[in-house]
C-alpha cells in the first residue's frame, strides 16, 4: 500500500517536472502575463503599423473587434486578417490586444 503511493507520488512529480520542463506554447500563458504589446509587436505591427493606424477601425465594437482578431477577416483585396484562435490566441487575449491597439491609435 505505502510503496503504491511511493509510485504514484514518483508519477506525478515526474510529470509535473515533465509539464516545467515542457516548451511554453502560446495557449498556456496565464492570461494576466499575456504581453499584449510584445504580442502587437511582433505579430500585428506588420499589418497595422506602429500606432495601429492601418486596418484598424477603433470606432467598431469591441466585441466585434475580438470576433475579427478570433476568426480573421478577409477583406476585397489582401492581406488577409490571419484567424489568430487557430494560433493559440484566447478570446481574454484577444481583448488585450484590442484594448492595446485602442491606447496606440491617436
Ligand atoms: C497579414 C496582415 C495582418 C496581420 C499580421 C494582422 N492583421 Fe489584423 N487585420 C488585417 C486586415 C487586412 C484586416 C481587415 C481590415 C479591413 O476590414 O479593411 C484586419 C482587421 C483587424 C481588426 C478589426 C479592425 C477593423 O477595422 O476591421 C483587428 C482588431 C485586428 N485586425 C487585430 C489584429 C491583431 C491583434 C493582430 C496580431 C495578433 C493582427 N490584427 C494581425 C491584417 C492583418
């Protein structure tokens, strides 16, 4: 009895050091250390500029801001907006970046 609970605590401690040592994709970051502007940085300014004042639209709603971040968008002519929750990006994230690129744009 007391060696089975040797081998399950033996199991778990490796899998949680396993879980430590585990790359970090993009969907496990707590959302309260989501880095939206290092996000914007390196993900968006290429299509919305460094004020985000290309393709973006501030006077939209908010949630359908998200919904374009989410699902993408494709306009009459490309680039396309990429659908960034494919990529890993929460509608909580999502919601950052909107907030961010709202505080960016004059
Ligand atoms: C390959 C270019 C490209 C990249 C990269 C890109 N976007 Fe876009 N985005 C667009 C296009 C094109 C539109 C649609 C604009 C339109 O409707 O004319 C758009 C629309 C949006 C909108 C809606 C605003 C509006 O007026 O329609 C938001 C919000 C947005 N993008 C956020 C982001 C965020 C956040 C990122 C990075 C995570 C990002 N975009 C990366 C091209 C891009």
């Amino acid at each position: 009895m007391r060696l089975m609970s040797l081998a399950v605590a033996a199991l778990g401690l490796s899998l949680f050091a396993a879980l430590l040592l585990a790359p970090v994709p993009v969907r496990a970051t707590a959302d309260d250390q989501f880095d939206a502007a290092g996000t914007y940085k390196t993900k968006c300014i290429a299509c919305h500029g460094p004020a985000a004042d290309k393709r973006f639209d501030k006077a939209l709603p908010d949630d359908q801001l998200v919904e374009i971040v989410m699902k993408g968008k494709k306009p009459e002519k490309p680039p396309n907006m990429p659908a960034y929750n494919e990529k890993g990006v929460t509608a909580e994230q999502a919601k950052s970046l909107v907030d961010y690129m709202k505080s960016i744009k004059q």
